[in-house]
C-alpha cells in the first residue's frame, strides 16, 4: 500500500516537472525569437559576434534539454534501469533470508 502511494507522489511529481520544463522551453524559444534579430553575426564585429554565437548555442542547448526531457527519451532507459535495481533487491533479500544470519548480542 505503502509503495502505491508512493508511486502516485512520484507520477505527481513528474506531471508538475514536465509542466516546469514546458514553461521554461517556451522562454528560452522566446529569448531566442526576440535577441536572434538583434545579434550581429558579422565577423567584423570581433568579440561582439563571437558573443552572440556562445550565447545562441547555450540558448538552443537548453531548448534541446528540455525537448529531451519532455519527449521522455530517458524514460525507458530508466525502466530497464529500475527493473534492473530491484531484481538486484529481490536477489540480495532472499540471500539474507535463505543464511541464517546469527544474531549478534551484545555483550556489555
């Protein structure tokens, strides 16, 4: 009972996320709509143009992080992760129930 509720938190959890990284996708692709026009790609420029790219490129950085996330590319990765971690919890509790573990007193 205790792990469904938990389940529900952690689904909860992961709509209110995808929501936070909607919201932010659509204001990096606003900056980029709004500063693209305005920065000078001249190499003439100097440093004024090889600013511009640097900050173009960690704009649309994080516009591919977050379509990475929202389209749950990772998701079944983590599947396969999690099933793969609770196999191994599955094969170590019934190690320790199959030894009699002696149960160590204290002696004081």
């Amino acid at each position: 009972m205790k792990t469904m509720k938990t389940l529900h938190l952690i689904k909860k959890e992961k709509k209110r996320s995808k929501w936070k990284h909607a919201v932010y996708l659509i204001l990096a692709l606003g900056m980029l709509i709004y500063a693209l026009p305005l920065i000078s790609f001249n190499p003439d420029t100097g440093w004024l143009s090889l600013f511009g790219i640097v900050w173009a490129a960690f704009a649309f950085m994080i516009v591919g992080a977050h379509l990475h996330f929202l389209l749950g590319v990772n998701e079944e990765k983590q599947r396969a992760l999690e099933a793969v971690r609770r196999a191994k919890l599955r094969e170590w509790q019934g190690k320790l129930q199959a030894k009699d573990w002696p149960v160590e007193s204290k002696q004081g």
